[in-house]
C-alpha cells in the first residue's frame, strides 16, 4: 500500500485522543503521540503510529499501566534505577533521560537503569533530548528474545536497539546513531508483511532457522543479527546492562509485544549521559567534531554516490519534508487508526483523510 501524506498536527491530535480514551492523562496522551508521529516524520515508520493499536490494546488489557512515571527507587549519586510499572516506555523513557541528564550536570556522567517497561518508541528520541542537553546520550534496550546464537536453532536475544547522540555544536544538528542490532527490525518484516511484500536475503529465517524472503514466514522464525557474531555479541552485552543489570526481563524473560498483549513486556532499558563540559572545553569539543565530521563526509565518493552523510541526517530531512508536505502514513495502518478511532467513538480531527 501506498502512503497517504497527513497534517502533523492533525495525526498528531487524532494520536492523542486514541490514548486519552484508554483513561491516559492529556498530557501524557499528548507526549507519546508526539513521540510516535515524530518517528514517523523521520522516515521510523516501523516505530511510529503503526504501534499504536498495540499500545492501546495493551493499555485495555491492563499489561500496559495508565501511570505517567515510574518509580526511582535506586538514586545514589551518578546512578538511578527506576521501576516502571509497565508505564508506557515513552514516558518513562522520558523521565529516565531527565534524570541521567540532570545527573550528568551535577557529577559529569550519570547512569539510570529501568525495569518492570514497556518499548520506549525509536532509541533516539532519548539520545537527541541528552545531545540537546549538551551530554553525550546512550540510550539501550532489550526487546524479547527473537536472534539465535551463532550456530543456535532457537531465539535466545533480542534485536536490542543502541541510539548514541552526540552534542553538535552552536547552530548544529546533533550526531544521532540509532540502530537496531538485527540486519533488520521486526517493525519493518512486520510493514512487508501487511503488504504483501518480500524481505531481502540475510534479514530472517523461519522457525527451523531456515534463511527466508517471506514476510509471513519471518514474522514466526529469527531475526539474523547485524554483522554475525559482532552484532549478536552486542545484543547480549545490550541485554547485560537493560536486563540483568537493571532487575527486569532478559532474554527469553522479555514477552513479545503481539503475543500475548494481556501480559506484561517485561523489558529494560539503560540510559547514559556524558557531561562534555566536564570532560573538555565546549568550543574545543565542537570544533574537533566539525573536523570529524567533514573528513567522513568529503569526496572523493564511490562510484554513483553523490554525497556521504552523517547517522542522523537523513532522518532529519525526512523530517523537514514531511513538515512540509505531511507525514507519510501507510493506508493500512491510517485504515487500522481510523477503524480504532470508530471502536472507541473518538472524533476524527478534521484534515485527517478518511
């Protein structure tokens, strides 16, 4: 299916009522739908609104609380652990972040683990809000068990996304890494499969492990790691800091999120920041990141290649783009918004297509 482009502020609006009909607080209904429609301006489809059936399926059920924050109850100078709850990931993603920057400034580095959460959206959200922050940010966490072992035959790690952000400068957009450690993400097999589309070789196996194309077939078997056992070795060590060393969910201990949506996710999430100010002087840093960053993006090119960019640029031209011109929703998921808008009796915003 083809994307339908759609108002920000009108998809953005439509979000919020969704999860204000679950009893969410405005505020905090407003917060996630931002988060989720921002993913989707910068070209995150696979963490954008298509989510939000799930997440509103979840918060009925009960396996996903209505609380806007979780509970610190670790804070020892540099460091935090926060029990959320099974509040929305989002939220107390946005609270954990607020934390580590706020401990950064007063100790230089601070670090805030979180149990007990729920998928927290795209990784770098968190990240950019620390760059912004002037702290260099790293956000990471587990997901359900969903990549084997090299040599395995069973899912043993998840695709644990790692986001890094990095401050860029006065007038500068902040370097912003967010990737998942799977060749792909489920969101993606998940948007091939409601379309009736292929994956690319070396994205999945079915459920004996066999390598395979097929969208369906993949959405039961394994995701491959990125870059063989460097990628799976990263996920574990993602799975160390967001779930053993949190106290959640690790491994096969994390619950898939469309199993079984009446039971809790169970993830971890870890965040750190950097205060750079207390490593070095701040014109220092930026103008050794200015060089950095024009000796990786300077010609010469291979062949057929234009330019060279940095991890976070071209999400944020998406992002300008579809300021302007809308965002880009698949039809199936604005039909699967709509439907779920006439199940609740939430108005549709007008400017949304119908």
């Amino acid at each position: 299916m083809t994307d339908r482009p759609v108002p920000a502020q009108m998809l953005s609006s439509l979000v919020t009522r969704l999860f204000g009909a679950t009893g969410l607080p405005e505020g905090a209904a407003a917060t996630v739908a931002e988060a989720l429609v921002d993913a989707d301006l910068r070209g995150l489809q696979s963490h954008g609104t298509m989510l939000v059936p799930m997440y509103v399926e979840r918060l009925r059920r009960g396996s996903v609380s209505t609380r806007v924050a979780g509970e610190v109850v670790v804070d020892l100078g540099a460091i935090a652990v926060i029990d959320a709850g099974h509040a929305l990931g989002i939220l107390t993603g946005d609270q954990a972040i607020a934390l580590a920057i706020d401990k950064a400034h007063r100790y230089g580095v601070g670090a805030v683990a979180v149990r007990h959460a729920f998928h927290f959206g795209a990784a770098g959200r968190f990240a950019r809000t620390a760059a912004q922050a002037g702290t260099i940010g790293i956000a990471l966490a587990n997901t359900r068990a969903m990549m084997p072992a090299p040599g395995g035959g069973h899912p043993v790690v998840g695709n644990n996304p790692i986001a890094v952000g990095v401050p860029g400068g006065p007038g500068a957009e902040p370097v912003v890494l967010d990737i998942a450690l799977s060749a792909a993400n489920m969101g993606r097999i998940r948007l091939a499969a409601g379309n009736g589309r292929n994956i690319p070789d070396g994205w999945a196996t079915d459920a004996a492990g066999v390598p395979t194309t097929d969208a369906a077939t993949a959405l039961a078997g394994m995701l491959l790691p990125a870059a063989g056992h460097k990628g799976f070795g990263l996920a574990l060590m993602v799975d160390v800091l967001a779930g053993v060393l949190s106290g959640g969910g690790y491994g096969e201990r994390v619950n898939g999120l469309y199993a079984d949506t009446a039971v809790p996710n169970e993830c971890g999430h870890f965040f750190l920041a950097l205060d750079v100010a207390a490593f070095t002087d701040l014109d220092g840093f930026a103008g050794r990141l200015r060089d950095l960053e024009t000796s990786v993006t300077a010609p010469p090119y291979a062949p057929g290649v234009e330019r060279v960019v940095l991890p976070g640029q071209r999400s944020a031209a998406l992002l300008r783009e579809a300021m302007a011109h809308g965002v880009p929703v698949d039809q199936g998921v604005l039909a699967s918004l709509l439907d779920l808008a006439g199940e609740l009796g939430v108005p549709i915003p007008e400017g949304v297509p119908s």
